[in-house]
C-alpha cells in the first residue's frame, strides 16, 4: 500500500504489518562494502595485535615481581627464572610486615613494618583530599572571578611548574623547621625543630599544586556563566556556588587531580628521606629502601614490599579509569 506526502507529493511506504520496514523516504544506513568490511576487520585485528604485545611487554616484569614475591631466594637467583613458584611462600609478606611467628634467622636478617604503609595511606589521603580542595577553589577563582590582575597572576603562578622541585628542597627544609609555635618553637619560629619528623611536614607542603590548579581551571571554564549567575540572582553566595554547583559538575576533572596527587604522594621519597628521621614515622618509599644495601640486599622482602607499594596505586587507577581519562579529555589537556 501506498500513500503520498502531503508537502512533497513523494510516495512514501506505510507498514501494512506488524514487521519492520524501512520507509521510502527514510536515509539508507552507510555500510560498509565487502572489500572495506574486509579492510576494517583485517586493520582492527592489526590494531589488536600489537595492543596485546604491547601490553605483555609491560606487564611481563610486574608479572614477574609478583611471581618473585612468592619465592624463595634460592629460586629466584636460579639459573633460568620461573614465572610460577615451585613451592610458594609468603613468608617474605610475613616479614615484610612484621606479622606472625618470624625465626631467628628471618629476624635477623631484618623486618619491614605495617606501620610505613599507613603511614603513606594517612599521609598520601590527606595530601589529596586537601591539594583537592584547594587547588578547586583557585582554580574556581581564576576561572570564574573577575578582579584585575588575573591573567598576569595566573601566568606567573604556572610559571613555577618550570621550576625544578630540587631547587625548592633547601627553601622549603628551612620554612618547614622555623614554622612559629610548633615542635618547640616560638612565635617567632626559633629554638626548635618545627614540622621537622613530623606528619605536618609531610602533609603541608603538598597542600597546593600549580598542575592541579590548571587542571582543574580549564574544566571549570566549560561551565556555562549563566548557571552561576542565575544562582547568585536566587541568593547564593559564591562558597555556595562553589561547593554546590561547580564542585559536582567538575566530577571527572577532580578524579584525575586526585589520582595524579595520590600517585605523587604515595611515591614520594626524597622528601620523607630529608625530613622525616624517627622510624615510626617513615612511609613506604623511605622503608623499602633499608632493604637495598650493597651486597646485603633482601630481594624477597624488597619484592614483597614492592607489590604492596604498588597495589594501592593499581586499585585506585582501575576504580577510578573511566573518570580519570573523561577528565583528561574534557580539561584541554588531551593531545
């Protein structure tokens, strides 16, 4: 059956059963030829390929680690390295950690503590929940707030990204020990040790980042001014703004901040090495490397200690990927 378009006059096909047909006037769906079917199918096989080499080559030695991790030392130093433990172990976790029934010989040889892993958890957590907030609310500033000045200020403020964090070392050592009226200090920062061997030290100079600020500004730009305009014409004051309405749309780009501060914070060794001296308080970075000594290296609690540094930045990237790569494409940091 057939009927015609009142405006164009042009026959079009009504369905005269229940089954699916395409109308006359509807598009025809581009596909593909044989040939370019064949093509695209071969191309993406290609594609896959090296994806999969690519992706053996790098995991072949993480693999590898984790496998180590299970042997003993006579196995790993084997002539021919096995990819799977003949007679797993943990006791090299065991010792690592400090946990369980350890013998003399286990013990002298020297124990790791669960204690340096929470403390990179507390210090790393709260590196990056405050950089987070902070960095959020200079980027909302300089992305969202008139005032004069704010490019040239903004400019000079990335400009310290070309600095090299070597450079800073001595200035920050220097400020963290006189900080007024802590670690026995007085109002004028002398006569003690200030943030000196202590979280605080840790933790405070890694409050602010000038990555993390230009990250986020540039997602904060796609926010369209009128939202914020119509909210401050119901009433609301610009922190409410801020926490309420650009806090929750910058979901993707504060994903990947926090990631790349975690990563940072968890990682971080020469800082806790220069500042940090009382062994309860060391991080993971710094107590992993009591076990590299020349010639009186302990392979299996240093491999051990490896793969649980490691862990934590693996589960976080996994939880968090689909975030972390929309934020980075959505910020104007993609290539």
């Amino acid at each position: 059956m057939t009927t015609y378009n009142e405006t164009e006059r042009e026959p079009v096909a009504v369905l005269e059963a229940p089954g699916q047909r395409r109308r006359k006037d509807e598009p025809r769906r581009n596909r593909p030829r044989k040939g370019q079917a064949s093509e695209w199918s071969y191309g993406r096989w290609v594609v896959y390929l090296i994806l999969v080499v690519g992706a053996i080559v790098f995991m072949a030695p993480f693999a590898w680690l984790v496998s180590a991790s299970f042997q003993n030392l006579s196995e790993i130093f084997s002539g021919t390295p096995h990819w799977l433990p003949h007679d797993p172990t943990t006791a090299g976790y065991k010792q690592f950690l400090n946990l369980g029934h350890l013998s003399t010989a286990q013990r002298g040889q020297g124990t790791g503590d669960w204690r340096w892993f929470a403390n990179s958890a507390f210090v790393a957590t709260s590196v990056t929940v405050l950089q987070t907030f902070f960095n959020a609310l200079a980027a909302y500033v300089f992305a969202k707030r008139e005032f004069p000045g704010r490019n040239i200020i903004f400019m000079v403020f990335l400009a310290t990204m070309m600095v090299p964090g070597q450079v800073t070392l001595i200035p920050n050592y220097i400020i963290t020990k006189h900080i007024p009226l802590f670690g026995g200090n007085n109002i004028l920062g002398n006569g003690g040790h200030g943030w000196l061997d202590s979280y605080w030290g840790l933790i405070m100079p890694g409050t602010v980042s000038a990555f993390g600020i230009f990250l986020l500004r540039q997602y904060m730009l796609s926010i369209p001014d009128d939202l914020l305009q119509a909210a401050r014409i119901d009433g609301a004051n610009e922190f409410r703004i801020f926490w309420s309405i650009v806090l929750p749309l910058c979901g993707p780009a504060l994903a990947a901040s926090a990631i790349f501060t975690f990563q940072a914070a968890w990682e971080d060794f020469l800082w806790p090495l220069i500042i940090i001296s009382s062994p309860d308080r060391y991080t993971a970075p710094l107590g992993l490397a009591l076990f590299v000594v020349k010639n009186e290296t302990s392979w299996n609690l240093l491999f051990a200690g490896s793969v649980i540094s490691t862990l934590p930045m693996v589960v976080i990237f996994v939880v968090f990927q689909r975030r972390f790569i929309k934020g980075i494409a959505l910020s104007g940091l993609k290539g």
